[in-house]
C-alpha cells in the first residue's frame, strides 16, 4: 500500500512539478520532489519495498523528463541505498531534519546526474546551465521537502523498521 502511495503521489508531484517549471520559465533548474520520496522511502520504509518504490519513482522521472535513458531509474536506487546507509548515523524524522537530508541527497543526485550524463553524452550542450541551477534546485528541494513531510507520514503513519540486512 505504501509503495502506490508513494509512487502515486510521485506521479502526482511530477505533473505539478512540470507546469510549475514551464509556469515560471525555471529554464536553468527544477524542483526535484522525487528525491524527497526516495529519501523518505530510504529513512522510513523497509528495504525491498523503499527499492521498488525508488526504482518506480526514478522511472517516472526518466520516462517524464523525456529522454529515457535508464539513468533515472539506477540513480533512485542507488541514492536510496544511501539515504538508507546513512539513515543509521543520522536521524531524520523531524521536518527541518528531513528537508536537510533531502537537500544534501538532491545535491549528490545531480551531480551523480550530471556526472554520468557527462560520461556518457557525446555533445556538452547544456551541462552547465545544470551546474549553474544546482544550488536553487536543492533551496527549492529542501523547501518542498519540509512542506512534503506531513503529507509523507500521512501515507506510511509507523515508525521505521528496526535496522536489518533484509527488513
């Protein structure tokens, strides 16, 4: 039940996401809401379900930024296992907590994103207006990310699993 929540209210996000960019012609960055979810998945949900729910919510994003790389889909996942790695050293269940986590996991995010895109991309059109929006992007991140958190806990109201190999 929480891995459609979360990967509904990621559709959801994405589509508002989308006309509020075009809406204020943010031609330089975006309002990165699905690194909130992946962050809240990797801090309070179990391990398969958090990497379902990653996967699916980096497939929304691939398939909607419309060039279907693959890219998205692998960056979910793998900052999800990260957030889920540090969740052990750091506690994010306060709303200034968790927009901090986000904004520190939406920075790896696009650098991750920019990384590989400069890897694997044969022109280099476009690689530095992504740079030069990086650090509105994690303000605007962070600011969702702290008014996401309620509507977050609304979805999945328990509290984190106890820490496991396979939880």
């Amino acid at each position: 039940m929480k891995f459609l929540g979360l990967t509904a209210l990621a559709l959801v996000l994405l589509s508002i996401e989308a006309v509020i960019v075009k809406s204020f012609g943010f031609d330089v960055t975006r309002i990165d809401v699905c690194v909130a979810i992946i962050v809240y998945a990797g801090l309070r949900g179990t391990t398969l379900e958090g990497a379902f729910t990653a996967f699916a919510v980096g497939y929304l994003l691939d398939v909607l930024t419309g060039r279907p790389t693959g890219l998205y889909p692998f960056l979910g996942v793998l900052v999800f296992l990260i957030a889920r790695a540090t969740a052990q050293l750091v506690d994010g269940r306060s709303r200034v907590a968790f927009a901090i986590f986000t904004a520190a996991a939406t920075f790896g995010h696009a650098l991750l994103a920019f990384l590989f895109t400069w890897l694997t991309s044969r022109s280099g059109e476009g690689r530095v207006l992504t740079l030069s929006g990086l650090p509105l992007q994690v303000l605007l991140a962070s600011v969702v990310a702290f008014l996401l958190y309620p509507v977050l806990k609304r979805i999945e109201p328990g509290e984190r699993p106890k820490p496991g190999l396979l939880q």
